[in-house]
DNA sequence: TCGAATTTGTGCGTATGTATC
DNA sequence: GGATACATACGCACAAATTCG
C-alpha cells in the first residue's frame, strides 16, 4: 500500500497526466464531480480540491453550470525584447504564433496618465528622492482583440515638465516610444535594463488579463538610461506566463 | 450585504495585506486555524481554504505541529543574461543583494549526463530530426547553499561524439562554458536565443528548490547557434521566479 | 519519561446558491 | 420546472508532528 501522496493530489496529478499525454484534449470537458467521486471513491471535497488545484495551474477553467473544459496553454507569441527592438512601436516587437508561421497581430491600447509622487521602489529606479513628482501612465494592450500586456511606468516630471511630451500618450510625439519622445527634448536615450521575473496575478491583475487569480505572470522591470547613465524612465510589465514568451537575443562579441 | 467576494478570499486578501503592510513580518506565525475560526467567525475548511490560498501564493510555508509562518519573498539575486557575460562561468553571472551590495555568492553544482533520444520540442529547437540521439544534462545549481536553479541541457551527438567534448562536465574542458567547448572542437558559437516564460512547479521541481508545487518559477529556454545560425546545444533553465531575477542588458544603436 | 494540548494536513458528509441545459 | 454542474460553506474526524507541563 505504498501510496503516500495525499489522495487529491493523486487525482490532480492523474487528470494532469491525461491532459498532457493528450487523452484529455484542448476544449474537452473534465469528468464532473460526481463522475471523480465515483471513479476515485473520493469525497466531494477531495474531488473538488483536486480539480482546484488544475485550475490553479492553469490546466482548465470551470463554466458555471456547464462542467470544468481543459484550457489552451499554448504560447500564443512571443515580445521581442532585444537591441533596438525594444523601443520601435509595438507592433515590431510582436509576433504570433499562427500553426507554425509568426505574424504580426492586429495590437492596439489604452494608457491613462497621472502625474503623482514616486513610490520607494520607483523613486530607487529612477535614482531620484522618494516623494519626488513623476508622470505615471497605465497601459493596456491587447492583440488580436485578447488581452496580452499591462504596463505602468514612470518618468520624472523634471525632465519633462512644460515640453511637448510631457503626457507620453498625447502631443505630437505620441506613441513614438520613450526613445522618439525623449530625442524631441534633447535627450538621447543609450541603453536599458530589464530585470525579469514572476509572480502570481493579483486579482485586478486578473480580470484585466482574462485569467485567474494565482496565475503565473512574467513580469518585466524595464529602465531606460541616458548617455551619462541616469535613469529616463522605468516600467514593470506584466503578460501571462503561459501565453507570452519574451524573447532575447544574445550576440558573443569575439 | 454588499461584500460579494467568498469568505476565503475575504480572509485571505486580508492576511496578505497584513503580510504586505509588514504587520505580519517575515517569519512571524500566522493565526491558528483555531483563532482564524474564532476572529473571522468561518468554518474550519474555509479558513484552512484561505490558508492555502497564501501558501501557493508563497506568502506563507506550514510547519507540521508549529504553525504557518510568512516567507522571505524578496529577491536574493540576479542572474547576469546580456551579452557574453550569459557564457562565461556561473560565477561571473550571479550577484546576490546582501543588505544593499550586490556580491558574488558561493556556487556549487552538480551535473548528470546521459545519451538519450530528442524529444519532438527539443528537436525543433536543436533543428534535428525527432529521435536523433542527443547528450542530455541534468544541472543542479547552490547559491549559498540554497536551491539557485536547475537546468537541462541537450546537445546533438553528431556533432560532440567521439571527441574530448562529448561529456559536457568531464575531460578538460569540463565547466568551460558551451563557448569554450564547442571552440574546442572547432565551432564557434556566435550568438544565444533566450526565450522567458514562467509556470507553476512540479511536484519534483518544488522538492528540488525548496519550494511548494504550483509556486511560480521563472523558465529560460536558450538556445547557442554557430556562425551560420545552426543550433548547437539547447537548455531549459527554472529559477524561482520571486527569489531570482533574470538581467538583460539593452543597447540601443546610433 | 510520559502524556496532554496544540497545530497542520487531509478527508468525509452535507447543505445552499446559482447558472446551464 | 427539473436535472445537472460548479462554487462556496459548515461541522466533524483523524493522523502526524511539535510543544510543554
């Protein structure tokens, strides 16, 4: 009698097996809960932590009164993040996995701007005195009408009060990017940083990107630097971990 | 009645705020079931339920007969992925934050090397034929005596059998580096491909990390190409995805 | 050294509400 | 309306581990 594993997991492990080894495909619906209890000789409960435990991992979403169907967890794409492509607009820096060939979605977003003072972390990335003012701009992006990215980010209202871009969504210099806009105020952007890791989705996290709460998230912690080094401009990034690879490339000099 | 939120929820969004607001330090002891029942007047199940909720969060770790105490999520390190620093050994890559000071830790590591056949995802990368006979290697990473990151790495054995290489960690060029092996025996690798994603643990994973199964980890598959783009060697590489970042550097042209 | 109390982890049976078919 | 199915919730029980008198 040598299986020690507790008796839901036993049951999550055995309907993750069938959905990865294909017996249970992509839009299928999972045996209901009276089906597990009977087949499993399992409580109600343990039947229904078992299935808990899927969603959390992303496996499968229940339908109220319909049954509990096996979710798509194929990459939908992939956000190029390397050199130079990651400033060009958006579209350049996006492709979609459609069968095997990439091709660029149909993107578009909204972004709300505030101008309010830096918290901790953010005053610490833009190298400025917490309290400081800085235009902060919420994005929201979606590709093929599904939702791929949220972005806030953050810039010191001391380098851009009173020009032309101080609003980064608005003036002549919209959506030209944080490199376009700050060469029109005579700032040369040279390099960034991205500082990548994840976590799981909070609930407002999650209505807006179409998926559960605790669900992985890439997260992206973006800052641009000037020629001298000082900090221009930082965002943190979110996209669903499953659904949304980033992508770097790597040269070797030598 | 306006609270429409389940109960669990309620009780867990509360403790993670506690948990956030530094209420509730790292390594404090969270309530018992028993004054979790009494404070928010729940059942046994559905504060047991919230408790869980936190656990996979990784805000809390259960201590059999102790008690569930808050974790340490801050980011103990990076690990350095721009340019040829993402080749060089580990060393070289990994900083830690002790207090405000990044520093090198101490890195140890073991590694399993075995011929096996690639399997069909592995193949697309390695641009080989599914099946084609492969080494496969099996790392395990320290920082500090702590899980850092584990990895698996396949290269194809028609180009390393039968010269001093075959065994990525044997022979004198054992730990030099995909770059400084390959040069060895003649192929020089121009540029790497790093494609990040992030899911929940395995079972297996969380026991090798030190974490609990569903935990959000950070996944890198990378991908080293010679000078005329053909692939040489492939990895998949998890890291804790609240513990370690990854770094990228960004260059910008002109 | 022993035993009682506490606490986590797991499990069972049942009930209610709500949405779909 | 009735059957089915998900989602939440309550009360109870037991094993295993720790703590403390």
């Amino acid at each position: 009698m040598g299986e020690t594993r507790p008796m839901y997991q036993r049951i999550a492990d055995d309907l993750r097996r069938r959905i990865d080894e294909g017996t249970l495909v992509v839009g299928a619906r999972i045996p209901s809960r009276a089906e597990l209890k009977r087949v499993y000789r399992a409580s109600d409960q343990t039947v229904d932590r078992a299935v808990r435990v899927l969603k959390a991992a992303g496996y499968a979403t229940g339908q109220f009164g319909r049954g509990v169907f096996v979710s798509d967890r194929a990459p939908i794409g992939a956000l190029v993040r390397s050199t130079d492509a990651a400033d060009t607009p958006l579209a350049a820096r996006v492709s979609v996995n459609d069968g095997a060939v990439a091709c660029e979605p149909d993107l578009a977003w909204e972004a709300i701007s505030t101008t309010t003072v830096a918290p901790p972390g953010i005053a610490e990335r833009l190298g400025v005195c917490q309290g400081e003012r800085v235009m902060c701009t919420q994005y929201e992006y979606l590709a093929d009408r599904n939702p791929l990215q949220l972005a806030t980010s953050w810039e010191p209202l001391a380098l851009t009060e009173g020009t032309e871009v101080t609003f980064p969504e608005r003036g002549p210099y919209a959506r030209r990017g944080v490199r376009g806009r700050f060469a029109a105020i005579g700032i040369h952007v040279a390099h960034a940083r991205e500082v990548v890791g994840s976590r799981p989705a909070t609930s407002p996290e999650a209505e807006a990107l179409g998926c559960t709460p605790g669900q992985c998230l890439t997260v992206v912690e973006r800052t641009h630097y000037d020629e001298d080094d000082r900090p221009v401009e930082t965002s943190d990034t979110v996209v669903l971990g499953d659904r949304w690879r980033l992508e770097y490339a790597i040269i070797f000099g030598g």
